[in-house]
C-alpha cells in the first residue's frame, strides 16, 4: 500500500499552472503500480462508462509516474459501489491508452483560458459542493 487519498501535484505543460490530484488508492504489486478512483453509482458500470471517465485516471497517471520505478507498468482501475436494493461493487479495469502530457494539455488548455478569462459556469450539486474548496468564491452560493 502505498497511499490513501494521496495527493499528487505536478505541472504538465510549461503554460498550464500547477494541477492538484487526489487518488483514492495507490498501491503496488508484482504486476505494478495500481492506481484506484472509487465512485458510486445508481446503476452497473460497463465499458462505456468507464471510456467516458477514464481521462480522469489518465491524468492521475502521468502525474504519479514519480511512483513508479523506470519500467514499471502503472494499472488504472475504478471500484464502483452499485448503489441498489441489494448493493455490490465493480472492480473495472481502464484500457490502456496512447496517453501523454502533450494530449492531456490539450483538453485542459482551453478549460484554463476560460478561467483566465473569468469564464465560469457552477454547477452546484449536493456532493461536488458540500466538499468544495472554492465555495466561498463560488457564484452559485454567493447568495
Ligand atoms: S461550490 Fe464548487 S462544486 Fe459547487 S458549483 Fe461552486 S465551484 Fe462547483
């Protein structure tokens, strides 16, 4: 066991500012260094779903390569909790992907203009909110 909650920080482009990741879970084996996202969800995950987040865990690992000795694969996994009358989790495993710094930038490239621009949409909802460390600046709780 490496970490709980660890907090990884690194910058991936010169142009972008310093980034801030949470993992829930890191963890190394014989096969690797293993980084874990937990979710909950009312409904089963399948592939879709996990394409549809896995950038998430993408990032988590260009970020963490300081983890893991030259060489050593890193294994990205999300463990869902199926929230349902009898309720039971997912271990799923993410793809491996051609993912890099450079792709990563891009998607997040623009995210940071708009910010620099003042552009800003909240999107209040009861679990991002309660937990936020930008609701005291956020339009949506201004109020
Ligand atoms: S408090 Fe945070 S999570 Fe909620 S809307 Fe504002 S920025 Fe988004």
């Amino acid at each position: 066991m490496i970490g709980v909650e660890e907090k990884l920080t690194g910058t991936i482009a010169d142009d972008l500012p310093d980034l801030l990741a949470i993992v829930d879970l890191i963890y190394q084996d014989d096969a690797g260094l293993h980084l874990v996202d937990f979710k909950t969800s009312r409904s089963k995950w399948g592939d879709s779903r996990v394409a549809e987040a896995a950038e998430q865990l993408r990032l988590y690992q260009v970020m963490s390569q300081h983890f893991a000795e030259h060489g050593t694969d890193i294994h990205l996994h999300f463990g869902v909790l199926v929230k349902v009358k009898s309720p039971y989790a997912q271990v799923l495993d993410v793809p491996k992907a051609n993912m890099n710094s450079s792709r990563i930038a891009e998607t997040i490239r623009p995210i940071w203009h708009a910010i620099q621009m003042d552009v800003c949409y909240p999107n209040p909802s009861m679990t991002g909110c309660s937990g936020c460390a930008y609701r005291d600046r956020c339009p949506a709780h201004s109020g």
